[in-house]
C-alpha cells in the first residue's frame, strides 16, 4: 500500500495543480474500463516522465479502485553505467512511495542476436516477458504501461510508412487482452512534462530516446515536428482520432469475420483448423484476407510476424487451380491444400494409422485400431418398424443386397458411395466436407464393404442401393460399439 502521509500531500499538490490532467486518466480508465475495485497493478516504470507520471497518477487515483499497486522495471543492460543508476531511481521511487518494486537484469543485446530480432524488437519481446513474470508473482490482475498520445501517433506514422493495413492504423490499443492497459493514451507528452513540472516529481532522461539512427526517433524529432509546422498543428490529435475510428471499425470486423469463418470451418483444434475451400474464392479479396489473418491468430494468438506477402500466398493457395499445395508461414504455421480443404497447422503432420478388416460371417469384429467394436446381427424386417428411431451408429441393410465376404477399413482417396436418398454416387470426401466431419475423425471412420463396393459410412450414412425396402423379409443389422 502507498505510504499515507505521502499520498495526502501528493493529493493535495494534484488536486491544486494537476486537477484536469487527473481527471483525464480517470476518464480513459473509466471510459475502457481499465481497472475493476481491488485490482493488483503492476506498473511498469522506466523511470522516464511517461511512466513516472503514470505511476503518480496512479498513487493518487488508486483509492477510488481500491488498487494494490506495484512496480516493475527492466535492466535492458544496453548502456552501463546509466541503465544501472536508472534501476536505483525507480527502487527509491517505488520505496519512497511505499510500494515493492521488482528488478529484472536481462542481457537484450544476446536475446536479440540468438533469435534473430533487432535491438528494438527484442527490448519489446524480452520487456513484456519480465512484465508477465513479474505480474504473475505478485498476482497482478493489470499491468500499467506509460503510453500516451504522441507516442501513438509516431506508431501509427511508423505503420503507415511501412505499408500496413488498417489494423496497423488503429494504433497502440488502450487496453490489450483485458490486461495490458495505458491510462495515459488521450494525454500529449506536452500534458505529462506539465504535471510533472507542477507536480515537482523527479524523472530521469534516455539519451538513446534522441538517437535518431533509429526510425522512431526520426519521426518524433523530425517528422512530426515537420507536420506540425507545415501541415497541420493538431496531427497528434488527428492521428489519434483516425486510431480510434479504426478500432472500433476492427472491432466490427473482427465479429463479422469470426461470424464467416465458421461457415466454412471443418475442425478446429489448437493446432489445426479446417477449413473448406469450396466458396471461399467468391468471398471478397478484403474478407478473404482478413480470414486468413483470423486462422493464424486462432492458432498462434498474435499476429505480428504475418506480413501482407504472406496472406497473399495463401490466398493463392486457397483459390488455385492445382489441388494441393502447402507453404510455411512465420513462427512455425504450416498451411496445406489438399483438392476441397485448406488446413492451417502448428507443428508436425498426424500420422494415420490404417485399418482392414474381413468379415467371413455374421459376428462381432474388434477393430483395435479406433477401439471399435462392429456387432453384425440378422433379424426379421418386422422388428425393425420404427427406422427412424436408430441412432446414427446403428445402420440396416437389406439381407439380400448384402454378399458376404465383407470388409470394414478406414477411408481412402477416390472411394464413393450413393449416399441414402441421392440419385448418384459421391465422392466420399465431398461427402465428408459437406457433412462438416473433421478429417481427425475421417481416417478414423469405419467404412463396410460388400463386393468391394460401400454400404456403410460408419456413424453417418448407408449406401442407397442396400436400404431396405417393401420387399426386405430378412434385415441386417449394423452396430458400431466402444470396447
């Protein structure tokens, strides 16, 4: 808890002085819904003017929340001496405040040359890790991270000059997984420098924020400035607005997209979703591609190595004229067409084990591989009144349609049936696509065969020409058991 004495003259300097810079983070957190009563805030400090006015702000609105507050902050180990006094700063700040203060030590310049990042990329990777660990020991339910408005533009700035669609527009998201929030995003650098000035709170400065050898620098120091003067002096708070309008325009799309995604789903597990390939080319090019965007992250949960290069290869794939195909996405998703179905993977192809059984006579056959038990019986058709009334893994056939030595195996390629009440015959697999059966659960079905040709799609349909019919006398009856 904040030391008391602390927090009544903090209280009385804001109330004074900063009164309609607070009540502006009292409104983002209220309007976003931030923080729920009691929450444990972890607070990530730098010990910039970003983070130390939020973590003021903090001290001084957490009682209306109730909030338990703690500190974290990161030893990048990027520049010696100075990141060192920086981690003291931040443990007396927190100390002086009352509050435990964690301090991590992690060697970013190794994490980045090990997996391949840029110094940028890893600091963000490696910081957000420590903030995760951090929060879990002390079961921090949020943790309060220091962006605000300016620093929102410049990654806005940043997308658009890379090429980004409207996702990268939207900006840096007030409140991400529910968890990650930033309660000082409707407030301009110029607003946090005036509170800490009239506050009188200590910071310390980053020389490497100057640095313009890097590409956010350059916009901060350069670009934006140059807008300012030449263009439009509220850019801040125009591309402020474009991210908010874009928000809730993906927020839209993210609902529609997951809405159309389902009509074409065929499985979906945690590393494997299914999909069906017939329609999807008639889809507009926009959709399509943000479903591709909507597969991988149902499978790996974030987006960021995805670039547009890769959601147009899969598009092709998706509406090529060749049947098959596969590519290999960033970070391990594989993607596979196989003829009326596209698969997004994580991790090796399943292995399928087949299957083939002979049935001599009527009998019980124990098909080990699904741990299956197949029961073939005969009765007299007046036994069998009520067909309707059998379950989907019970099958009757007329006894003369049926010639014996039968077979039971697993599904393969080019196998067809007349599906009961169709016309003609099908593909099986068309069959299984329209019927929306996963293809974990084709390999696994059993398929009866009388003369080489099928009569039973094992859980799902029978042949048409073996049904029974008014001039059946003699039933055989089909049961499908677990051992």
């Amino acid at each position: 808890m904040v030391d008391e004495r602390l927090y009544n003259v903090a209280q009385e300097s804001m109330n004074k002085y900063n009164y309609n810079f607070l009540s502006a983070v009292e409104a983002a957190i209220r309007h976003y819904h931030m923080l729920d009563q009691g929450d444990t805030v972890l607070v990530g400090v730098s010990g910039g003017p970003d983070s130390v006015a939020l973590l003021h702000s903090l001290v001084i609105l957490g009682p209306k929340w109730s909030l338990r507050l703690v500190t974290a902050h990161l030893n990048h180990q990027l520049r010696g001496a100075t990141a060192d006094q920086e981690a003291a700063f931040v443990g007396r700040l927190s100390a002086d405040l009352g509050l435990h203060c964690e301090i991590g030590l992690k060697d970013v310049a190794k994490y980045g040359a090990d997996h391949r990042l840029s110094l940028q990329e890893a600091a963000r990777v490696v910081r957000y890790a420590f903030y995760d660990e951090a929060a879990a020991k002390y079961a921090a339910s949020k943790i309060a991270l220091g962006h605000h408005a300016d620093d929102n533009a410049e990654s806005i700035l940043m997308h658009f000059l890379r090429g980004t669609g409207p996702l990268g527009l939207a900006g840096i998201p007030p409140v991400r997984h529910r968890r990650i929030i930033r309660p000082l995003i409707g407030l301009t650098r110029k607003d946090i420098m005036a509170f800490l000035k009239r506050g009188g709170f200590k910071y310390v400065t980053d020389r490497s924020n100057l640095d313009t050898k890097y590409l956010r620098n350059r916009i901060r120091h350069e670009l934006l400035p140059h807008l300012k003067e030449r263009y439009n002096p509220n850019i801040v708070s125009a591309l402020n607005r474009l991210a908010s309008i874009l928000r809730d325009e993906e927020a839209f799309w993210d609902r529609e997209v997951s809405r159309t995604l389902q009509d074409f789903v065929l499985e979906q597990k945690p590393d494997r979703l299914s999909l069906m390939t017939r329609g999807l080319s008639d889809l507009h090019p926009a959709l399509l591609r943000r479903l591709v965007r909507h597969a991988v992250l149902l499978l790996k949960g974030e987006l960021k190595p995805l670039a547009h290069v890769h959601v147009q290869a899969v598009l092709r794939l998706m509406v090529a004229p060749s049947p098959s195909g596969s590519l290999d996405l960033p970070h391990g998703v594989r993607v596979v067409r196989d003829r009326e179905e596209i698969n997004f993977l994580l991790g090796p192809a399943e292995e399928n084990t087949g299957f083939e059984y002979h049935i001599p006579r009527i009998q019980t056959t124990f098909i080990r591989e699904i741990d299956i038990f197949l029961q073939l019986s005969v009765c007299d058709v007046r036994e069998v009144s009520h067909l309707k009334d059998c379950p989907l893994t019970t099958a009757l056939f007329d006894l003369t349609a049926v010639t014996f030595p039968l077979k039971v195996r697993n599904f393969k390629p080019g196998d067809r049936f007349k599906p009961l009440g169709m016309a003609g015959s099908q593909k099986l697999k068309t069959f299984f696509i329209n019927h929306k059966v996963p293809r974990s659960k084709r390999q696994s079905c059993p398929v009866l065969l009388s003369s080489g040709k099928i009569i039973w799609v094992g859980g799902y349909r029978i042949d048409d020409t073996a049904k029974i019919t008014g001039k059946t006398k003699k039933v055989l009856k089909a049961e499908l058991l677990p051992a």
